[in-house]
C-alpha cells in the first residue's frame, strides 16, 4: 500500500529500553550498562527536573505552541533573533521538517557514507533520491559532496560532528565546503554533538548563518544538555527559512514538559560543564583501554567512540550483551567491524573494558 520510496525504507533500529533487554537477558536491570544510544551519563540536570515537575500541573492544557519562553532563552544564549529559531519534537523532527518543506520526489538529497540515519530516511520518505558521497577518512568528503551538487539537488545533510564515526570539520572547511553549494540548494549544518567539542578550530555553524541565507543548523537538547527523552531540538536559519519550517511542523510539537526542562536546563551551566568533563575523561579511558588491546578506533570528538573489534564484530557485540554490557553495532552503517560505544561514567566504560576484553577472548 505504501509508495515506493517508503517500501525500500531500512527503518531506524533505536537501542531497546534497560528494562526490556534485562528481561531478555534474565539480567537484573540496575547490573545493565547501557552504552549504546549517545545518551548523557549524568542523568538530568536538578534545575531541568524542577521546571519539569512544575509543568505538570498544567498537564490539560496546550503547550505554548510559539516556544516562546524557550525561543526568547536561545535567542539570548546564541545572540540570534527569535524569529530565526524553529522548535522540533527532538531535531530528527526538524531533519524530516527540512526535507519535507525543500524537497520534493524529483529532487536528489545528498548525505555522506557513514553518516547519520536519518537522513536517508527522511529523503526517502518523500521518494526523493538520496546520494550517499563516499566517506574519506571515515569523514564526510565535503569535495565530493560538493562535486555531487546536480541541477536537481535541493537538500545537504552534514553532521559536524558526525554520528557514528565522531569525526568532524574545523570551521574553515565548511565555510569553504559553503562557498561552492549554490544559494539554491539548502544546507543542513547538524550539529547535535557540537557542545562536546571545543577548541580554537571547533566549527560554529551559527557564525556563518549571516553570510549564507541557505544555510541551516540544527541543534539538539538530547545530549550535552541530556534531555534526550523530552524531545526537544532547535534551528537557526535565515527569518525567511523559519518561516517555511513553522509553516509545515505541526503546531505543537513541543509539548510544556519538555519546554519548560529545556529552558532551565539552559541556565544550568554548570551541568553542561559537567557535561563535557566526564565525557572528555570518558573518551580519554576508552582510547587507553582501545590502544592497551591494539583496537583500531576512529578519533571522536562526540559522546561515543567507534571502534574496530574485527570480523566477529556481532559475536562480541552478543557475549558483551550477555555480560550486561549494550552498545551499538554499525553495521547497518555500513561498518560492520566496528561497535561503537557510549562514553558512559567512569565505572561504567570501565565495566565495558573489562567485558570487551572477555568479549574478544571469548570470540579469539
Ligand atoms: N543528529 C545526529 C547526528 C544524531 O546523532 C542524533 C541523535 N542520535 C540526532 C540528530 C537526533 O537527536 P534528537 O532527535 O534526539 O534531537
């Protein structure tokens, strides 16, 4: 019944829920070590929970359908205007959004090798053509991705960083990468892990939105700010781009609970701080413990860390399974040597190390 384009989808396959692998694994839950979804280890911020318990007392009525509280806190933060900023039920809901307000079943969408889920998904969906541009270095080719623009492409898609190698682009090669789309063809910047990565080179789509009006950035609550069950995302465009975007995405789809938890987890900069040292010391004690084995990894510069266990990738992602231990293959990226993992807390990478190394015993 479905048309073509969905007929020939591969589904997103999220990770299951703690409860229901313990169940599978007849594992209790709290022994589960579930590194696997990107998640934040630190658990919510106490001012994002606060604000969300006081949210519920208006649980029968409409959420703000503006954002506006929320839209006038990023709009603070960021130096943008507000009528610039699009609110998405998580920003895969701005992803689909995009793709539906820009492309149409003629139009091809182009995406790189071993980049995000969503984006085939999402172009599919709309039975455009998807162009995956071969990777260079695992990364995003963005010559090739540039050389790949045709009369008919409407849509990029380049994840900075990218999920799941971690690789990423300083500021300088996107801004040249931009330089050759033309101002008809939109540019999605989807920068979901950006906070994790700082430094004098860590690209800023945001710096380059007044130079190119095709240009939009997508930003997510779901990781160094750890909201992810909320579903909260945001972009910065162009006035005219939001326009369309809150056009087309459904009138409430941002619901108050989760816009009140992401309005005050804005003001908890100590939580993002912690944020990004645990998650710098975690990925520091996962390469060690990669380099101490001889594991191949891809450098990242996210929450996570792809990493090369060899051609019986699957048994070591199964016996890590049976050892309480959940991490993510890739294969259906393409990837099918590597795993990649979560950086979680200290004693829970710690607990992977240790099953990766009876894991890969086990399988050797
Ligand atoms: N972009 C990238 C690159 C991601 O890895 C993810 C989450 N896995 C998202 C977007 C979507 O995140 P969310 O919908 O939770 O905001």
């Amino acid at each position: 019944l479905a048309v073509r384009g969905v007929q020939a989808l591969s589904p997103y396959q999220p990770g299951k829920p703690i409860d229901e692998l313990a169940r599978e694994l007849g594992l209790n839950p709290a022994d589960i070590v579930k590194l696997a979804s990107n998640e934040n280890p630190l658990g919510p911020s106490e001012k994002a929970l606060a604000a969300a318990r006081e949210a519920l007392s208006e649980l029968c009525l409409y959420p703000d359908g503006n954002g506006f509280d929320l839209k006038q806190a990023l709009a603070k933060r960021f130096g943008v205007d507000m009528s610039q900023i699009t609110l998405g039920n998580g920003s895969n809901d701005l992803l689909e959004v995009v793709a539906r307000c820009f492309v149409s079943s003629d139009s091809e969408v182009i995406f790189s090798q071993y980049a995000f889920a969503v984006y085939p998904i999402v172009t599919q969906a709309i039975g455009a053509k998807g162009i995956s541009v071969p990777a260079k270095d695992w990364g995003h080719d963005l010559d090739a991705m540039a050389e790949a623009v045709t009369d008919r492409t409407r849509l990029i898609f380049v994840a900075n960083p990218n999920n799941p190698t971690g690789t990423v682009h300083g500021q300088e090669a996107i801004q040249s990468f931009l330089d050759r789309i033309p101002a008809s063809v939109i540019v999605v910047l989807d920068e979901a892990y950006c906070e994790f990565f700082e430094g004098e080179d860590a690209p800023d789509g945001l710096k380059l939105l007044s130079r190119y009006p095709n240009l939009i950035v997508c930003r997510t609550f779901s990781k160094a700010w750890g909201l992810a069950a909320l579903r909260v995302g945001y972009s910065f465009s162009s006035p005219e781009i939001a326009d369309i975007l809150n056009r087309v995405r459904q009138p409430f789809n941002v619901d108050s609970i989760a816009l009140a938890a992401a309005t005050a987890v804005l003001d908890d900069e100590d939580y993002l701080q912690r944020s990004r040292e645990v998650n710098a010391k975690g990925l520091r004690q996962l390469e060690q413990a990669f380099e101490r084995m001889g594991l191949p990894f891809i450098p990242s510069v996210g929450n996570f860390i792809a990493v090369d266990v060899g051609d019986q990738a699957m048994e070591v992602y199964q016996s890590l399974l049976k050892q309480g231990v959940i991490v993510r293959p890739v294969a259906g990226y393409g990837m099918p040597k590597h795993l990649r993992v979560s950086v979680g807390l200290p004693e829970e990478n710690e607990k992977f190390i240790q099953a990766l190394e009876h894991a890969l015993d086990a399988v050797n």
